[in-house]
C-alpha cells in the first residue's frame, strides 16, 4: 500500500484532475457514466457485470483524485 501511495504523491495533480474530469464525466450527453451508473447503484438496479466494471471504470480517476487530495490536505494541516 506504501508503494502505491508513494507512486499516487508523484502523479502531478493537474494530470489526476483531467482524468477524473474526462473519465468521470464521459460520455458528455445525455448523461455521465458515473452519474447514471451512480443512481443505478442507489436504486439497486446495478445488476450486470458490464455495468459495475463501467462503474469502476468512471469512478476510479475520481476516487484517485480524492485520495491524493485527501493526502495532501492532511500534510499541510500536520505542517
């Protein structure tokens, strides 16, 4: 996990944010992946394999940013 966290610090930040902004967000119209897969989820109709991988698939650059964001805040606050 140290290795994997280590290798998440040396990603530049502007590279994490168009990610998430991309992958999270296409395709553009008529909705994002992530936000239809999202209310599939909360409605319980997340059923089939292809749409939990495309779940994963959108919501992995934004889960990535977080951390990094996350790891970086708490950094600065410990000074």
């Amino acid at each position: 996990m140290n290795r994997f966290l280590h290798w998440l610090d040396g990603v530049p930040l502007p590279i994490l944010i168009l990610a998430a902004a991309l992958i999270g967000l296409s395709p553009f119209y008529p909705e994002p992946h992530l936000w239809e897969k999202s209310k599939m989820l909360v409605a319980g109709t997340l059923v089939r394999p292809i749409d939990i991988v495309d779940l994963l698939f959108h919501a992995t650059p934004v889960a990535l940013l977080l951390v990094r964001l996350g790891r970086d805040l708490r950094r600065r606050v410990r000074g």
